[in-house]
C-alpha cells in the first residue's frame, strides 16, 4: 500500500510542477498558449520565442517550416543555447534534439 501511495503522491507533485510551469511560460508568451507542454514544445518554435523573451534575445527566432528537420533545427537552437548560457553548469541533462521532438521522455 505505502509503494502505491508513493507513487500517487509522486504523480500528484509532478501533474502540479507542469501546470505551474504551463502556466509561467503562458504568462512569459502572453501572444500564444501553452497547452501542453509534451506536445507544444516538440516542434521547437513556442520554445525559441519562451527562451527569447526570457533571455531578452529576439535573435532566437524560429525556422519557418512545418517539416521534422525544421522542428529538429529549432530545438537543436533552443538547446545549443543553453548550454553557451549555462556552460558552467555541469548538472544540464544530455539529451538530443530528435528525442524532444519525437516526444521521448
């Protein structure tokens, strides 16, 4: 019972740190709507305009284009970013621009 109830309050915790963090980047991008972070996210373009008004920075603007390799492009912009920003920073995860987009966890 006490392992159910972990990961009940484990699920609880996370479904709130995302629509807390839904909603900041819905304050931040105040044009568009976040909706879902899994699916809104993947394409890279909602991602580049968060990181561009947060970092103060309109050079970071999307790809135009509705194919893979433009959402690949502008999530592999969105991460070489982070990291110039928080090279420092040795606790960054490693992931790659295809998994975001392809939605992999």
């Amino acid at each position: 019972m006490t392992n159910k109830n972990n990961r009940d309050i484990s699920t609880d915790y996370q479904d709130i740190q995302i629509r807390t963090l839904t909603k900041w980047m819905n304050v931040q991008l105040k044009e568009e709507s976040v909706e879902s972070i899994d699916n809104d996210l993947k394409d890279g373009t909602k991602l580049l305009r968060l990181l561009s008004v947060v970092a103060n920075n309109p050079g970071l603007r999307p790809e135009r284009g509705n194919m893979k390799i433009h959402a690949i492009s502008n999530v592999s912009r969105a991460l070489n970013f982070l990291k110039e920003e928080y090279k420092e920073d040795d606790n960054l995860p490693v992931i790659a621009s295809e998994d975001i987009v392809s939605g992999d966890h």
